[in-house]
C-alpha cells in the first residue's frame, strides 16, 4: 500500500508557493491520483480540458486532474491543502467564440495566403476537413488557374470552410477585377483581402453584393472579408462603412442595387481585421506590441461611433509560429491567429521540395527584404529568405538600374552583359519577347503602353525575373535554385527553433493540420502554467517548456 510518506520522500519535483493568498479549502481524493514526480505532474499540466489542482501534503507540493475540493477543518491534520485551482481550459475557449462561430470552425486559428498558389488547394482542403479556415494564395495566378482552384476547393469543401485571397492590384486593377467576378459566380463566400493601399470598387463591389435582408428583416451579410492591414489609415477603411463615391459608382454601373447600397451604409467594409505585423512577402514589419493595441483601439472608437450590430473582429498575423506567440496576440486581445510562413514548409504547400529543406532550415536572422514584382516600380518591398538564395541581392539590384536610367539602352554595356549572363541567362530582347507574350494575354494594355514607354518596358523587363523567380521556387525549377524567392518571415526561424529536436525537425513530418494543433495545444498548456505562476507557484523552466508530442503518442 502506498503511503503518504513514502510518496513525499521519492520525489524532489523543485516546486515552491510564495503567497498571501489562502484558499481556506482542502482538496480530498486518492492519493493515487496526485503527482509528485517532474514529468508526471507536467503530463497533469498538459492535459488542459480537465481541472488543474495544486495541493500540499505534510510540506510537498503536488498536482492532479482528480478529486474534488471541501472546506478546510482546521481540527485535523494531514489534509491536502488546496494551493491552486485552474478550470478546465478547451482550445475552443482561446480567442473570440464568435470567431468560431462566423466561420463554422474549431479554432480561432487560420491560415494566411501565400501568393502563386503557395498556400494550395491541399493545405486549403486538409484543414477545412479538420474545421480550420484556411486562404487559398490566389495572387498572381491567372483567371483559369483560380477559377481550377475554386472548383477543386468547393468540391471538396461543399459546406466550407475555406477563404480566397484578393489581392490588391494597383497597376493592374483588371487582375483584381477578373478575381472578384470569379468569387461572386462562383459564391465564394469568404474573401482575405490583402496589401490594400485604399478601397477599391472591385473589393466594395464584392462586399455590397452580397448584402441583403433576412426573413426577421436583419442585414445578412453574404461575403464576409477579413482585411489584412498592418496601418492604421488602412484599418480606419476597412473599419468604416463602404464610400459613398464608390457605392455611386457600383450603382450607376447597375452591378448593385439601390437597397444594397444602403444596406451598405450601415455595415462596415470587413467583418474581421487582421493586424499584420511582422511576417512574410508584404510588410511593413511593424512590432506586435505597437500595433495591435492600437488597431484594437481604433476598432473600439469606431465601433462607438458606428454601433455596428456585430462589432468587428481584430486578429494578429505576422510573427505568429510558436505557442509562445500565440498566446502573447491572445493575451493581447487579439479575437483570433493567423499562421502564414510556417506552413510554406509543410506538406501541402505548394512550394517546391528544395524551398521547404531551406524554410526547415532559417534562422530568424536569415530573412531581408528585397524588391515586389507586383509594386516594382513604387519602390515597395517584400520581405524573403536570403539564405541559399541570390534572389534579394539580384532584385535590388534590377530596382537600383531602374531608378538610375530611363531605358534598357542607357545601362552600360558591362551593365546589360551581367544581366544577361548572370541574372536572366539570356538576352534582353529574348526577356522582352516572352515578357510580351504573356502581357498580350494577362494584361494587354499594359502591354501597349510598354511598347510606347521606354522606361516601363525596362520595368516589364525586369519584372520577368522578379516574377518567375517565386515561380521557380514552386515549381522547384533546376538550375534556378539560387533565384528562388521564397516569401518569409522571422516566425519561420521561431518555429524551426521550437521544434528542433521533434518529430516536426524535418519538412516531410510537417503538416499543417498538425502544426495547427501543436500550436493550439501549446498555447493552452503555457496559458495554464503562467496562470499558475500568476497565482504564487513556482517552477523551474522545464514545466513551461512546451515540445510538440506526436498524436499518436499523446495521452
């Protein structure tokens, strides 16, 4: 038979409790169920959607999931003390339920786009399977390669959920225009809007018309957008109701109705808010800890001015690869994550086999940022991997021959001769030619417009290498491995260091699913510890440390 004492003199767990506080409660039970061992009462931590009990028996301290808690006798000896307790805490509990609610999922956790296809129609489908929103990387991709995609995506996921990326398109707003046809045809009934400067007609008019009136006379807002900003101008936009010029416009152009127009005019442009701080491809790297109290704050003032019958969510992306993450935008008030990064080194992504071993690979120091294919002559910058790659380097320098001459024909013949032989392997009329070609097809304006302008057929030129470098990173195209640009940021080197030494150390053990759930488990778990210390336990670092446990091997 087990003793008390016995129990008490085996283990010396490193447990301490420094408190004013006093429950004035005992706990009673099996003394089978308590644990006192290291490892044992961290598996008692871990296991979240049970009760958390930290007791003290004859000057130990102990933890278990069991039992049940009763005044103290303060007649009696060798009771338990009750020291903590911590409800049960579910994954479903983090972050803002109506989150879950909107979206038909599990988690207040989704996946970000990544362009070109990189966040695929198999990462979109796997977690959709699993009740996890996940946005397919439309951007970049023709009409025919989107439209394949949101047939695939419906005919798997027919009752959701899933997103489609709307990018924004400044210099070419039909591209924009040809997506957003696609999702109303198609009833894409979820839209994550992102790099938006300003307000468009394409992204108000996919709003708008999905605005109508249900059976008890309530707005019902058809085509939800999550706007993914990282300013607070941007924020305010999105924030607020649809513009009246655009909502005019639409109008007169008999693509909305007059009852949609002023169902517009009490609803704001996005249901939800995603705060982008620093992360992968676009960015203004802006610091979590700034921004997000401050877009949350923004939300709350025109929240107040406006009286939105359903007020506006506000998530956090953009470093987001680690429980310790998590949990700081949760705290933070955030209503929901979004992973982005991370999962272009998982299984399903659409990146190439080469470009995930060098993702699995980075450190957080291993990212810069480098020239936009899609904003090349703004000046605006992505940020990528620079690690086994010449990409950030190379596209710098196009952008600095840019500014510097007004045409292909003032660069120095050295100049044009390392071109050709380093960057395009090729010769810039042979560049022009199939640069031309595609325009004819994509975006056929333009492309007269090059004709008649020297300096914006050296920009289409240029573009050619800026745009089929991350093509080559999808498609894994050889030879090419030094131009690959592979959208990153610093939480790609934050995970890499969180798993290093787990089943999740190598790309072809990483599935998004499974990093979705590792993540969420972990935030739960270092939630329930730091409530632990928060209330006078104390513990050294092994029982906050949290390592990604196979499913199989999970308790």
């Amino acid at each position: 038979m087990t003793t008390i004492e016995t129990v008490l003199n085996k283990h010396d767990n490193g447990l301490g409790f420094f408190t004013c506080n006093h429950q004035n409660q005992i706990w009673k039970g099996s003394l089978d169920c308590v644990s006192f061992e290291k490892s044992a009462i961290k598996d008692k931590l871990l296991t979240s959607d049970k009760p958390c009990y930290i007791i003290k028996i004859s000057g130990k301290i102990g933890a278990t999931n069991d039992g049940y808690l009763a005044p103290a006798d303060h007649s009696s000896s060798g009771q338990a003390e009750l020291l903590i307790s911590l409800p049960p805490l579910r994954l479903q509990q983090l972050g803002d339920p109506s989150f879950l609610a909107a979206y038909g999922v599990k988690y207040a956790y989704m996946t970000g786009a990544m362009a070109g296809g990189i966040a695929s129609e198999e990462m979109v489908i796997a977690l959709g399977k699993e009740k996890i929103l996940s946005s397919f990387g439309a951007g970049g991709l023709l009409p025919e390669r989107l439209e394949s995609a949101i047939n695939t995506i419906q005919q798997a996921l027919p009752n959701g959920p899933y997103a489609f990326n709307l990018i924004h398109s400044p210099n070419e707003p039909a591209i924009e225009r040809r997506a957003v046809d696609l999702y109303l045809k198609y009833g894409v009934r979820i839209v994550e809007a992102s790099a938006f400067l300003d307000l468009t007609p394409n992204i108000v008019y996919y709003r708008v018309a999905g605005l109508r009136l249900n059976a008890a006379n309530q707005i019902d807002i058809r085509n939800k957008v999550i706007a993914k900003v990282s300013r607070r101008e941007v924020a305010t936009k999105f924030l607020q109701p649809a513009p009246e010029r655009i909502l005019k416009e639409l109008l007169e152009q008999g693509l909305i109705t007059e009852l949609q127009a002023n169902l517009a005019r009490q609803v704001p442009m996005a249901d939800d808010i995603t705060v982008e701080a620093d992360s992968g491809g676009h960015t203004d790297n802006r610091p979590l800890v700034c921004l997000l109290p401050s877009i949350i704050a923004l939300r709350d003032e025109i929240q107040a001015q406006y009286n939105y019958s359903v007020p506006i969510r506000i998530g956090v992306a953009g470093g987001i690869g680690t429980p310790e993450a998590a949990l700081a935008g949760f705290m933070m008030g955030a209503a929901y994550i979004m992973t982005g990064s991370i999962n272009q080194s998982c299984v399903e992504s659409g990146a190439c086999e080469h470009t995930k071993k060098l993702l699995a690979q980075a450190e957080m120091a291993d990212m810069i940022m480098a020239p936009a294919a899609d904003m090349f002559e703004m000046g605006v910058k992505l940020q990528v991997l620079k690690r086994g790659t010449m990409f950030p380097m190379r596209a710098q320098k196009l952008y600095e021959l840019y500014r510097t001459y007004d045409s292909i024909e003032q660069i120095p013949a050295a100049e044009k001769d390392k071109l050709e032989k380093q960057i395009f392997r090729k010769s810039l009329a042979e560049v022009w030619e199939g640069a031309a070609a595609y325009l004819s097809q994509k975006n056929p304006e333009k492309l007269g417009k090059a004709v008649n302008n020297p300096k914006l057929k050296m920009a289409v030129i240029f573009r050619w290498y800026l745009g089929l470098s991350s093509r080559w990173s999808s498609t894994g195209e050889k030879g090419r491995e030094v131009d690959y640009q592979i959208w990153c940021g610093p939480a790609m080197g934050g995970f890499n260091d969180w798993v290093r030494g787990s089943y999740l150390s190598e790309p072809n053990q990483r599935h998004v699913v499974d990093v979705a759930d590792q993540i969420m488990k972990g935030t739960a778990f270092l939630y329930r510890t730091h409530s632990l210390k928060m209330q006078g336990l104390q513990m050294p670092a092994y029982y906050s440390q949290y390592q990604p446990i196979p499913s199989t091997l999970e308790k």
